[in-house]
C-alpha cells in the first residue's frame, strides 16, 4: 500500500489556490502523479481517500477546515512544503490568509467547507494485489 497524494491535483485546494500557488509548484517538480506510480507498481487499486475535518496527523491538507490552524508557526513547522519554501514566501502567504480571515473574505470565498465532514483534495491510497 502507498498513502501518497496527486500533485496535478494540489492546486485545488483553497490554501494552495489562494496563498501559496508555489507549494503546487513545488510538489509538480518532486513528486510523481499517481498516473506515473501506477504504471511502475503496474496492477493495482487506486482509492480517492477524503480527509476528515478533525484530522489530527498534521500533514498540509490536514487543516483544510481549519485555517487559522496554519496561521501557527507550530503547525507549519511540521509540514514540509513550508520548510521548502522560500521564507519570504510563506510569511507572505501567511499575512494574507490572517487578513483575509480577520476582514471575512476568507469566509466569504470558502466558508462553504465548514460544513463538511471531509475533503477530497487528491490524497490516494494504492493498494496492489
């Protein structure tokens, strides 16, 4: 089995989409598509695996329904994508998402996932036989 997530699909996600299109960037240049995992494993299963609201484990899309989560130098030294970047670019990227949730607009643009259970963001479980 491999846990693994789909680059191609990580601009989807608010946090990437909004305050840090680099981490997109990032992840094109240094982790397979599933497409290209899949053809190395050969015959496998692929399970779409939705992350749950209260996930605990702390990697990047763990807070989705949580955004002042990020905000918590804490959180973010726990998460790789943000050790990767440039400093000046997740502080950044950091000052946009406090102003945004401090003045609503966050809410305005993704309010609608406070009310999910969870999210697919393209994180993927390979199972082969």
């Amino acid at each position: 089995m491999i846990f693994t997530f789909d680059p191609s699909e990580v601009h989807k996600y608010w946090l990437i989409e909004a305050y840090f299109p680099e981490i997109a960037e990032l992840d094109q240049g240094r982790c397979p598509t599933v497409a290209e995992i899949v053809r190395h494993l050969g015959d496998c299963r692929v399970d779409r695996i939705p992350i749950p609201h209260d996930c605990v484990d702390g990697f990047l899309a763990a807070f989705w329904r949580r955004p002042e989560a990020y905000l918590d130098p804490g959180v973010r030294a726990g998460i790789s994508s943000f050790a990767l970047l440039d400093q000046d670019v997740v502080a950044r990227g950091v000052a946009q998402l406090e102003a945004d949730l401090e003045s609503g607009q966050w809410e305005r643009r993704f309010g609608y996932i406070r009310s999910l259970d969870s999210l697919d963001i393209g994180y993927q479980l390979l199972v082969t036989s």
